[in-house]
C-alpha cells in the first residue's frame, strides 16, 4: 500500500509528463519523453491502436496513447451519458459522440490541465455542446452519483495510484444496471527485472501496471459483476531491445510463454437497482448479530 504522500507524488509525475505530452503531436510522440525515468527513445506510441477508421475520429484529439479501443466494445447506445476517465486531447470521448448522437452527453475526466485544454479546444473547433471536459482526479470524481450509462477509459487507471478508490469511484458514478468498458495495460507473470526496465524504457506507462488477475478482483471487489475480458493483446517488445535486458532462457520464457505486458479491455456491469436492494439485504442477514459494526 503506497502512503498518501508517495501517491501525491506519482501523480504530480504523471501530471508533468503529460504536460509535456499534451504539446506534441502523434509522431512526436513516438520518440518521446514519458515516464518516471525523463527523456529517452521511448516509442509512446507502441500500445495504441489504429483509430483512423472509426466513426467520429479526430485526428487533433489522437495523441497516439491509447493502448486499445474500448469505444468498441462499450455497446454504446443513442442517448446514452458517457464517462471519459483520463480522456486526454478527447480522442476516444469524439468516437463516443458519434455513437450517442446529439442527445447523448459526454464528459470527459483529466487531471492534466493541458490535456484539458486541448480536448476544449477540439470540441469548441467541433461545435459540440453535449461534450464536456472536466478537470479534476479519477480517485475523486467530479461528477455526482449515478450519472453515466456508461464509463470508457483508455489506457489510464495504470497510471492511477490507488486503483481500489478508481474502481469504487466509478461505481459510484455508474447508474444502476449501467456499464465499464476499459483498456489498460496489465502484468501476467513476474516480469524478469531486466524487461520491467526496457519496457519502462521503451513504452512508459509498465511501472504502475499490475497483475491481471489483481486488476480483475479490484473491480469484482468494487461490487461489479459479469467482468469479462473483452480483448486481450500482448504488446511486442522489439527483439533487439529485449536482447539488451534478457539473457538466451529469459529470452525464450518471455517469447514463448504467457509471461508478459498485456492490454486487455474489461467489461463489468453494476447491478441493476433491484439487485444492490437485494445485496444489501443479504448482507445485513449475513451480518454477524450483535456486533453492529459489520453492518
Ligand atoms: C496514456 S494517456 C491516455 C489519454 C487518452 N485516454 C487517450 O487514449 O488518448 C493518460 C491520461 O490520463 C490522465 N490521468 C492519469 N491519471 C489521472 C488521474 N488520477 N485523474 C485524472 N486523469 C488522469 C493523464 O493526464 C493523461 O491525459
């Protein structure tokens, strides 16, 4: 568990490199600087995915980092409110919009105040005026309780500290019986020191990633059901970089076994009212009697 002052601080990173980040285009950003470890070759671009092709793109919002296209898979409906969390320049917050039309709202979610601009800037450029961007923590939402049909997120909540508080918040912001679609970037597997580093190195966002499998119990654990993975890629890490950091059995484990960097796009449902009525009466049947503080 990272202390309060540790988190603070991570995040004020974040903050800074996609200050920085938020000034440069696609193809500035990969070969660019990110990460906790400053400048370098890194390629920021290598988890992102084509969105050249879908419905409602912007070239100005796309930034090249994404790590999937959890629009995609978010079964979007007309008229639905959608959340952007960490919506950057807005890139995925645009294709949304196409797909919720002119009575559908979105709003994104950022904590970088130059991400926020941007995206303003694009949307203003646009003429939309059902998609807003707000400033403000994904571990602190600035959005009341049960708004959104839907929350998408791309490629962010590996950058957020305290991913249980992420994961809470955004069951409080779901309406009952809404859903989560979100790409990430995940662990399976110890990785081997040497490739924690390349990967650092080469593609930024790895150092707060964590295992899949604790990625999908946080959001089990927040209360969501029917999670399922919904896609799952394994990011290359080009062969001459690997071969810097990995000796010949490394090498061969990483290529060959399921060991690795991942993007995955979850899907998660928040119980309909009925059923959260239902699951609070169960627990306090379940509540052990006279200690009245488990209730
Ligand atoms: C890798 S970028 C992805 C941007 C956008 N989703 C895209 O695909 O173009 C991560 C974004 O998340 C934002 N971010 C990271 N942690 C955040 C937090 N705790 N609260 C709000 N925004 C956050 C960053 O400012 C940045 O804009």
């Amino acid at each position: 568990m990272k202390t309060q002052e540790t988190s603070e601080s991570l995040k004020e990173l974040v903050k800074e490199k996609y200050g920085q980040i938020a000034d440069q285009s696609y193809t500035e950003n990969a070969t660019s600087c990110c990460g906790a470890g400053g400048c370098s070759t890194m390629d920021y671009t290598i988890m992102a995915e084509d969105y050249t092709q879908l419905k409602g793109y912007v070239a100005d919002a796309d930034l090249g980092l994404g790590c999937g296209l959890p629009t995609e898979f978010a079964l979007i409906k007309e008229g639905d409110t959608v959340i952007d969390l960490g919506s950057g320049a807005g890139n995925d917050a645009f294709v949304a919009r196409s797909i919720a039309g002119e009575k559908g709202k979105i709003i994104g979610i950022d904590f970088t105040e130059k991400m926020i601009d941007k995206a303003r800037v694009n949307a203003e450029k646009l003429g939309f005026n059902n998609v807003e961007f707000r400033f403000g923590d994904i571990e602190k939402m600035p959005v009341t309780a049960n708004v959104a049909d839907v929350v998408v997120s791309n490629c962010v909540l590996n950058l957020v500290p305290n991913k249980k508080q992420a994961f809470a918040e955004m069951f409080r912001v779901i309406k009952p019986g809404g859903h989560f679609s979100v790409s990430d970037i995940v662990l399976q597997g110890e990785l081997p020191a040497g490739l924690q580093k390349s990967a650092e190195m080469y593609a930024g966002c790895v150092a707060g990633a964590i295992q899949q499998d604790e990625y999908i119990q946080l959001i089990q654990d927040a209360g969501f059901e029917n999670v399922t993975v919904q896609k799952e890629r394994k990011i290359t890490i080009p062969e001459d970089i690997l071969s810097v950091y990995l000796n010949d059995s490394e090498m061969e484990k990483y290529k060959n076994g399921a060991l690795g960097i991942y993007s995955i796009t979850v899907y998660g449902e928040k119980p309909g009212a009925e059923r959260i009525k239902q699951l609070a009466e169960e627990r306090k049947a379940t509540c052990c009697g006279s200690d009245s503080t488990c209730c």
